[in-house]
C-alpha cells in the first residue's frame, strides 16, 4: 500500500517534469460571472492543457485596480472604464485596455414583504425607494402598479453593497436614467453616497439581510436571487410592459445596443428600447491590455478570447447566462487584432 | 535602572574582570541580548505600522487635514471623506460592550473564584476558555440568526421600559448599534471572567483568612477585601476586552447595518472603522478612497491609545485614592 503509494507519487513527479512548461495567466475582477469565467478556463484548461488561466474574483473594482497596476494579466469589470480609468491605464502603461463583452447578466430588485411573492416596480417607485422619498409599502406608486396585491403598511428598509460593486455600477446607472433626481443627487458609481439604507457585504450579504429583515428591498444579480430562491419584482420598461428578468429579456435588451455598439465595446444597455427588454441588464467585460509583451500570453489570450466566442457561447446558458447577440461576437472577432 | 545595574556587579564581584567570550559562556548575556531583541521587536512592529499608516494615508491627510475627523460625510464616488461616523459607532458600540460585559463578566468570575464548588468551578472555566477562542465570525453568524431576531422580538419590552430616553428611538430592523454592542459583550465577557478568575484565585489565602479572623462574612470577605486587592488585574482584564471591541470587525460588520451615518438611538444602524476597512479596502475606488481608508487605520490606532491612556489615568486616580 505505502509502496504503491510512493510509486504512484514518484510516477506523477516525473510526469509533472516531462510536460512542456505551461503558460499561466493570471486574471481578476468581476464576481458575477465567476462561474461562468472558471467553467471556461477549466474547460479551455482540459482542451488545451498547455495554458492554464487562474482568475480571482476580488470584484470589478478589484479587476480594475489590479490590471491598472499591472498585477495581473487581465482584469474583469461587470462596468465599463471610464474615461479618467482609461487614461490612467494609459499614463501608466503607454498603450491602452480594451474592453472585450463576454456574457450578458441582470440585475433585479429582491423584497421581503410577508405574503408577497410577486411585485411589479415602476422606475419611479425603484427610484423614490431607494432615495429615501418612498418610505412605505403602501406608497401609492407602489400600490397602483400592483392591483391585488395586498401590501403592508410597513416601513421600507433598503439594503444595499457596503462595498464597490459592479452590480451597483448597473444599478445606479440604470436608476440615473430613469430618474434625474437620482442622477442630480446620487449619480452613477460603484461606490455612491447611498441616501438611505443598510449595507451588506458582497451578494450573500445583501441577500441574507434581505431575507433576515422584513419589508426590506435589495438588489442583486439574477443568477443569485434564482439560485438563493429569493423572491424578484418585475421591472416596467421604456416601452412601458413590466418584464421578469430572464435569459430572452437579457438578451433583447443587448439586441438594441449590439446594432450599435461603439468600437470600444463600452456601452450601458441599462433601460434599452424593446418591448420585450429587461431594463436592468448589462455586459459584463474582460479587460485585456492592447500591448502584451510575452509572445506566449499573448497567443494565450488571443486564442482563448476566440474560442470564448465562438465553443464558450455555447457554454453560457447551462449557467443562466444569457450569450453575446451574433453581431457583437463578429465585432470582437474584428477587435481581437488590436491586441498587440 | 542604575540601582539594578549595581546590584548585579556586586552581586558577581569578579564581573568586570571576567572577557566577554566568558560572560557570554556562562549564559546570563546571552539571555539579556536574545530577551532583548525579542523586546525590541515589540516596538519596531508597532512603530513600523505607525509608519506604515502614517505614509500611505498623505494623500487623505494632505487634502482633508483635521477635518478628517469632524466631518461626517463618506462619499467614495465624490471623494469626500470624514471619520467621524465610524468613530462614534466604534466607540458606541465598545460602550455597550463594556456596560453589559463588565457587570457580567466580573460577577461570574467572583463566583467561580470564590464561591463555586471546584467541580463546578473548573468546568464552566474550561467551557468559558472554549468560548474566548471561538472565532469572530462564528459570533457574527450567532448575532444575524439568533441574536438580532430575538432582539426584534424584545423590542416592544425595551421600549416600554426604556423608550423615553433617546437611546431607543425610531424604528428598528434589527441590524443596529445595539446588536454589534450586544454581539461585542459576548464577544468579551469570556476575556474578562478568565483573567479576572485568574487574578482572583492569586490574591493571597491570608487575606481571605485575616478578613473572616475579623468576623467578616464569606461575601464580605470577598467583596471587600479579595476584590479590592485583586482590583488591577480585573481592570487590566477589562482593557484587553476593551481592545478587542474597538478592533473586532467581522462580527460587527455583520450585525451594525454598515450606514455611515450618525444616530443617537441604538435602534438605529451604524458603522464602525474596523468594519469600514474591511468592507471597503479590497474594492476601493481610488487612491483617495484607499488613503482615507489607511487614515481611519491610524484614527483607530489612535483611538485605543487615547482610550486605554484615559482608563489607564482613571485607574490609577482611583487607586492611589484607595489608597490613602
């Protein structure tokens, strides 16, 4: 038995030593789809087992901090950069970060109003909650949207990221569209002022007050709220239909946008034309610098950035994700040759 | 110092003549050098952390100065930054700490030192020292799923009883002040029974003695001679739950509601700086964003200091008191 043992080690020693050298590649950012990242760096892994990518998931202000200093090889922001971000990658590096969409994902308003499994949320009412102006689930704005429905005449406590997050990037951004009493006093940011509320750390954080506290209202990813089975309202669209956030909601949102993508990828689908479009959808992005100096990540990358587009979408629904619309994977096809 | 110094040359006559290889051979040196070194590591650490905070917090302290701690807005998106917040839910929280902790914590040790029959006494010392390593998260869990919905159902109680001060005002979600000073006693009455039994059971057997030779009763004996006598030890106890509190951040960051805002009432949310740093720092915004977080590292530094200085006065004020 330990002879075997001590065989069977030395044996995976020495085959551990006769492998090619492999190319590691070290990634972070975004935790929304770190699921969806490590199931295609595994499988890219098993296909081609001379590149192993290793990717973190610190958050989308983590990816972007990390690949501004140069700490990983690339980084992962469920926002775009901006323009100031984008300038101080320059600055520091000499050359740009492009912005590559992967997925597409949504962000949804869980509740916990006893009784209550299913709500319909106006913008109005999203926005009057979570500043702080809507203080009651009887609200009138919330109460006309939801005929039959039999809601509290309780206080609303709202839950929200005590930390930067991506989700709050979409969030917040989508709220600044739909209400410019937001935008004036809040704005968009992955880090707001919040003028009301309680923080929760992380996705699990927010969910588990939301489910701790009655009469509370948070947001979180989709794929969270389905998998933690936490009740999520519908939220009305610019075309005026309450819409459940699903796989072909998320994607009819991004339909819009992908006819009219900018070449840097950096587009908010927050609050998209379509009848059918969920309102609080987005990319989310891989961000990899324009110059790559070792020959082999760079093939590293650029391979796996074409295999994601083309094998990897086949990939993404097992995991409610919605895939890429056809023309934003022909337009990063195109863009895979800025990498340099 | 120089009286020591003498003592020891007198006390090895041949001392000075003796070489240094010799000195050294015969050990006491050597102990001196190695104990001194391991001392001294005590003050490089603590001195290359103030350092550390100190430099990797100018960005902060050049655009804010003393504002810093008597503003009260956090905005990371619009880099404003202001302490004050997370200092009053730290020092608020570590009060309510102390206020429940204290009584508790030294009534039990009293009981275990002085009155328990040993089998009783040395379980429950055994359970109690399993307790003090339980780790901080495990607390914070307790405080979310047991603590914060029991405190909900007390709430109706506590305000009939207490709701016309303003501590207890508003409404109340459970998630508050009050619960991360409620989880923090928890936290720390395991340190002050298992010190404070200690220094208990050390104080001599001719006090007790002396004091029941004189027709004290048992209670008397222990109320008025063992625990004034072994008073600096339950203290020194109390500072180390002190530090704790004021430094505990897992637990509390799950039970204070994370809102930088400040509210008279416990009912309300809070947060405190350790709690701040823990959320913010991995996903910080900026170089601001981290320089005021690194500065809040120093603000709580200095608040333990100042904070322990002002206990350290306040006992030694009452001791030499009791002592005249």
């Amino acid at each position: 038995m330990t002879r075997n043992f001590i065989g069977a080690t030395v044996a995976v020693a020495l085959l551990a030593g006769l492998t090619p050298a492999q190319t590691l590649i070290n990634g972070a950012g975004a935790s929304f789809p770190y699921p969806m990242y490590s199931k295609w760096f595994d499988s890219y892994h098993k296909k081609f087992p001379a590149f192993q990518f290793n990717y973190q998931s610190i958050g989308s202000s983590g990816g972007i901090k990390q690949v501004t200093e140069g700490t990983v090889d690339f980084g992962a922001s469920d926002g775009p950069l901006t323009d100031d971000q984008l300038k101080a990658y320059r600055d520091k590096h000499g050359s740009g970060l492009l912005h590559f969409p992967t997925v597409l994902g949504a962000v949804v308003p869980i509740f916990h109003v006893n009784g209550v499994s299913q709500l319909n949320f106006t913008p109005e009412a999203l926005a009057g909650i979570f500043l702080g102006k809507i203080t009651k689930w009887d609200d009138p704005e919330l109460t006309k949207a939801n005929a039959g429905v039999k809601l509290p005449s309780a206080n609303i406590v709202v839950v929200h990221r005590a930390e930067g997050s991506g989700t709050t990037y979409v969030w917040t951004d989508y709220l600044s569209k739909v209400s410019p009493d937001w935008k004036g006093k809040v704005g968009v940011s992955a880090t707001p002022n919040w003028p009301v509320g309680l923080g929760g750390k992380g996705s699990e954080g927010v969910s588990g007050q939301v489910k701790q506290v009655p009469n509370s209202i948070g947001y979180v990813e989709l794929i969270y709220a389905i998998q933690n089975k936490i009740a999520y309202g519908k939220v009305r669209n610019s075309s005026g239909q309450f819409i459940q956030a699903s796989l072909a909601s998320v994607t009819s949102a991004a339909g819009k946008a992908a006819k009219t993508m900018p070449e840097d990828f950096r587009v908010s689908i927050t609050n998209a034309e379509g009848s059918d479009a969920f309102p609080i959808s987005t990319f989310t992005w891989l961000l990899i610098p324009e110059k790559i100096a070792d020959a082999g990540k760079k093939k590293a990358i650029t391979d796996f950035l074409k295999w994601m587009l083309t094998d990897g979408q086949n990939m993404t629904e097992a995991l409610d994700y919605a895939k890429l619309p056809k023309l934003v994977v022909d337009k990063e096809m195109k863009a895979i040759a800025k990498i340099q | 110092m120089s009286a020591t110094t003498t003592t020891a040359i007198e006390g090895r006559p041949k001392g000075r003549a003796q070489s240094f290889q010799q000195r050294l051979k015969s050990g006491d040196d050597l102990a001196y050098a190695i104990t001194f070194l391991a001392a001294l590591t005590i003050l490089a650490i603590t001195a290359l952390l103030v350092y550390e905070l100190y430099v990797n917090s100018a960005l902060s302290r050049q655009k804010f100065g003393w504002a810093f701690f008597y503003t009260k807005t956090w905005d990371p998106s619009g880099e404003q930054f202001g302490a004050l917040p997370f200092v009053y839910g730290t020092v608020v929280t570590s009060a309510v700490a102390l206020l429940m902790g204290i009584p508790l914590g030294v009534g039990a040790a009293i009981f275990l030192a002085e009155l328990a029959p040993p089998g009783i006494s040395s379980a429950l010392t055994f359970l109690i020292e399993l307790l003090a390593a339980v780790p901080s998260v495990i607390f914070g869990m307790l405080g979310i799923f047991i603590l914060v919905p029991t405190l909900v159902k007390l709430e109706g109680p506590i305000r009939n009883t207490l709701g016309w001060t303003p501590l207890f005002q508003g409404p109340f979600y459970g998630l508050s002040l009050l619960a991360a000073g409620v989880v923090l006693s928890l936290m720390i009455i395991p340190f002050i029974i298992s010190i404070s039994r200690e220094v208990i059971l050390a104080v001599p057997n001719d006090q007790r003695e002396a004091a029941l030779a004189l027709g004290a009763t048992r209670w008397e004996a222990t109320w008025d001679v063992v625990v004034p006598f072994a008073y600096k030890g339950i203290t020194g106890s109390i500072f180390l739950a002190l530090a704790r509190a004021l430094g505990e951040t897992m637990a509390v960051t799950m039970v204070i509601g994370n809102d930088p805002r400040i509210n008279t009432s416990l009912f309300a949310p809070g947060y405190s700086i350790a709690a701040v740093i823990a959320n913010e720092f991995a996903e910080a915004s900026g170089n601001m964003h981290t320089s005021a977080l690194v500065e809040l590292g120093l603000v709580l530094f200095a608040l333990t200091i100042v904070i322990n200085g002002a206990a350290r006065l306040l006992v030694a004020g009452a001791s030499s008191k009791a002592g005249t």
